[in-house]
C-alpha cells in the first residue's frame, strides 16, 4: 500500500468515529430534553403561584377574610338578636351546670371574640398592602386598625389631612405628623378599581368591629352568669374583655397574673414625641372600674393585686359545678383587695412625743464605766481652749473678725501654771518588787519592758570635770549593752588567761 492509500484510509477511519459520537449524542438528547421539560414544568408552576398570588392580592376582600360572611357568624348573631329580645328571661332560672342552649350561645360568642380579632389582622393587613402604593408613612403613623381604617375611609386619594377631617378620629399631634408626611409622600394615586377594593376592606373591618362590640355587649350581661366570682372582682365590661382575648374561661384559667395584668396593652407610636405621658403595660384590668377608683399613685399597685385575684378567680369558675354557688369566693377576693390598697394608703405612724422631764426630778447618772470615762475625755475642754476662752476682768479686749478667730488665742498676759502632757498610768499601782527593778535598770542604764513615764525622743544631760556638758542618750546604752554580749572582748579574755595558765 502507498503513502497514499495509508492516508486516505486513516481519514475514513476518522469519519467513522465522528458518526459515532453523533449517534451518541442523539441517544443522549433525549434524556437532555426530559430534563428541559421537567424545568419547564416548574417554571410553570411558580409562574402559575406567582399569578395566583397576584390574583389573591388583587381580589376583592372576601376571597381573604371569610368570617364577616360565615354561617357560624350569622347564626350566632342571630341567636344574639333573638335572646336579647327576650328581657324578661334571665339566666337565673337556668342551671349553669346543665348544657342550656343559652348558655353554650355565650360560651360561643365569647371564644369567636378571638376569631374576630385574628380577622381584623387580616383585613387591616390587606387595606394597609393596597393603601401604601398611594400613602405608604401612613401604616407607621397610625397602627391601631380601626383609626387607620376611618383615616383612610376619609383621605381616599386626597391627602388634604385639613379638609377630611381627620382631626376627629386622631390625636393633635398625629395629626401634624401626618399632615407633614402627606406632603412629601412619595405615593401615587389609585386606580378606581384599587380605591374599590380598599373601601370595602375598611367596610369589612368596620363591620367586624361592630359584631365584636354586639358580642361584648351580649356576652357582659350574662357575664355574672357565666363567671361570677370574675364579674364580681373587675365588672362585667372587664371580665367579658378578658375572656375574648384570652379565648375562653378555660384558657384564661390557665394563664398567669403576670399575662393577665397586660391584656389588652396596645402598642402606641409616639411619633418622636416624649414617653413621659404614657402608661406601658397597661391593659383591661388598668382600666377596671376598681383600679380607676385608686389614686393615681396606686393604681399599678392594685392592677398586680387584681390580676392575680383575676387568675384565682378564674380557675374557680372553669368549674361550671362551682359557678351556681354564685360569687362567694369573688366577694371575698375583693374584700382581699380593698384591705390591702386601705393598707397600702395608710398614713405613716406619727413621731411619738417624749415627754419632758419633771422640773424637780434630781440628776440621775445615766452611765459610767471605762468606756464611758474615755468618750468624755475625748469630748473634753482642754486647758488650751479654756485659756483662749478666758476673758480678763476690765480690760479692753482685741475685736474678733470671723476670719481671724482661729488665730485668737486669749489674753496675753494671764498667770497660772500651763498644763503639763499628763503621763498615762496604765495597768494601775506598781508592786514593790517591780519598782526596785525599774530603778536597778534605770541605774544600769537598761530600759523595762513596761513603758516608763518619759516621752519618746528624750535624753538626760550631765556635767562632768573633765568634759563639761555631756549628753546621754537611753537608747544608745541599750543598743550598746546589747551588743556588748556577742562582740565584748570580756569572754576572749577570759580564755586566754586560762590558756596560759595551762601552759
């Protein structure tokens, strides 16, 4: 074969293995576009919730709070109108502990407060969403849902905060806050079908408020009924309260004093305003007709004994066996109350009057005794300051300017004796046998254990013929007759004597 051949025969070779790998490829494919389909897929469906969730957030209210229209809400409404019809018939002949229809009507109307509550979030979420493409400072201007609710019903898309009169729904300085921000909002206006939707989220709100304050009302004149030793402690209006936003009386048992003092609390924005006027953590109970009733300065007092009279209280009722025994155990949790705040408000004692001593009563030595000797010699005039007290008899004294006074220092000429620095005897009477040791160690020039009656730093003069004025110090000869033991030449002396004489 020529080089030719060879040639030619490698580039078919080369052909083939390309159609190979394209066969390969096509195998492959396949599979590739399985994948590419199932990617497809859930693009899809994201796109989908995507588009679902923008339909969601552009319906109308209903599609999102279902309540307002549920047939558990009309029914019980119902029920509510048709009982409160009926005024003449009370709850007093109906045995609490049996299942009356009535009393599972309160039971029911109570715990769907909560429910209500939940909703409200809902739809105030939904207006707030929609409301801030045209006023988006408001939601943190005004936080509680029903003012925000009538601030929007009356601004719509005209921010003139003066001419809507939203000075009747909110205080004077929110008001100015929201003025200043209406006019540098960034916002723009809403479509018609936008204003549509947000007008029946604030009717929504607005008529869930109102089935919310018809429960109360039912709910608090059957409340002595339904928890009588509650009712009896902080009142109907604040019991029925209580038992809507904590969801029943079973959940309200279990709750603690600590929880049940604050609920109820509503977070305020003060909008940069001072803190100083506010009431933090004050909920139903602060707001109770008994806590009102107190002096200002103790009515956070009384709101921590309410609240845990409220716990107790609470726990007796939930036994529906208990409650047609009526109040007892409330009555005397009040009593409780009252005799603590009358406690708490009493005057202090009086400072109680000594009375003075009887014109001819004698001088009674109150104490003595060492210690007692000792404060007086502390307290004492010295002779010093009697002198400078001392005043001469018809002589022209100098004149004392208040500056001067501590150089003052008496008449200058006075006779008498100054007084001398008293040595202090300490330990009493020497013994004999200690005094003639005293006086052999003072001859010696030794010095005693036993402190003597002259003053630290002293020494005694003599005069000698041969050297006059010679000065003798005490401590000196002590220093020197101490050394004189280890280094005195009197014992070396004394061996060497005898070296001699042995040898």
């Amino acid at each position: 074969m020529s080089l030719h051949d060879a040639l030619l025969a490698d580039l078919e070779d080369l052909d083939d293995d390309e159609e190979e790998i394209v066969e390969e490829n096509t195998e492959v494919a396949p599979k590739e576009e399985e994948d590419m389909d199932d990617d497809e897929d859930l693009d899809d469906i994201a796109e989908a919730g995507e588009e679902e969730q923008d339909d969601l957030y552009m319906s109308s209210v209903h599609a999102i709070a279902k309540l307002a229209d549920s047939e558990k809400m009309q029914r019980v409404m119902t029920q509510i109108e048709e009982y409160g019809k009926k005024k003449d018939q009370s709850m007093t002949s109906l045995d609490v502990a049996s299942s009356s229809p009535e009393y599972e009507l309160v039971v029911e109307a109570n715990n769907l407060t909560a429910e209500i509550d939940n909703e409200i979030g809902v739809v105030h979420k939904y207006i707030r969403d929609k409301y801030a493409k045209r006023f988006p400072e408001l939601e943190q201007l005004v936080r509680e849902p029903l003012d925000y609710v009538k601030t929007v019903q009356l601004l719509q898309n005209n921010l003139d905060v003066t001419q809507a009169g939203v000075d009747e729904i909110l205080a004077p300085a929110t008001v100015m806050i929201v003025s200043v921000s209406a006019t540098t909002t960034q916002g723009v206006e809403l479509s018609a079908d936008e204003l549509r939707q947000v007008n029946e989220g604030c009717e929504m709100l607005l008529r869930l408020d109102d089935y919310k304050a018809r429960i109360y009302s039912y709910v608090e004149s059957k409340m002595f009924f339904l928890a009588p030793n509650l009712t009896h402690i902080c009142g109907s209006s604040t019991a029925a309260r209580l038992l809507g936003v904590a969801g029943g009386l079973e959940k309200l048992s279990k709750m603690p004093a600590c929880n049940i003092l604050v609920l109820g609390a509503q977070k305020k924005s003060l909008s940069g305003f001072s803190a100083a006027a506010t009431l933090p953590h004050t909920g139903f109970i602060y707001y109770s007709e008994l806590v009102q009733s107190q002096p200002p300065d103790f009515r956070r007092k009384c709101a921590r004994l309410v609240a845990a009279k409220v716990a107790l209280a609470a726990r007796v009722d939930s036994y529906r066996s208990t409650a047609a025994q009526g109040a007892t155990i409330g009555i005397k949790l009040r009593e409780d109350i009252e005799k603590k705040m009358e406690k708490a408000m009493e005057p202090p004692p009086g400072k109680t009057v000594k009375a003075l001593p009887r014109p001819d009563d004698p001088y009674k030595k109150r104490r003595g005794g060492k210690r007692f000797r000792r404060q007086k010699e502390r307290q004492a005039t010295t002779e010093a300051m009697k002198a400078a007290n001392r005043m001469t008899f018809g002589e022209i004294e100098e004149d004392v300017v208040q500056e001067e006074m501590a150089a003052f220092s008496g008449p200058r000429v006075a006779k008498g004796r100054l007084r001398a620095v008293e040595a202090t005897q300490k330990g009493g009477a020497l013994s004999k046998k200690m005094q003639r040791r005293l006086q052999r160690e003072a001859s010696h020039g030794g010095m005693s254990t036993i402190r003597g009656t002259a003053t630290a730093g002293t020494a005694s003069v003599s005069f000698t013929p041969m050297q006059g004025l010679e000065i003798v110090s005490k401590h000196l000869e002590q220093k020197k007759a101490e050394s004189n033991k280890y280094f005195g030449n009197e014992g070396f002396v004394n061996v060497a004597k005898k070296a001699k004489k042995s040898s």
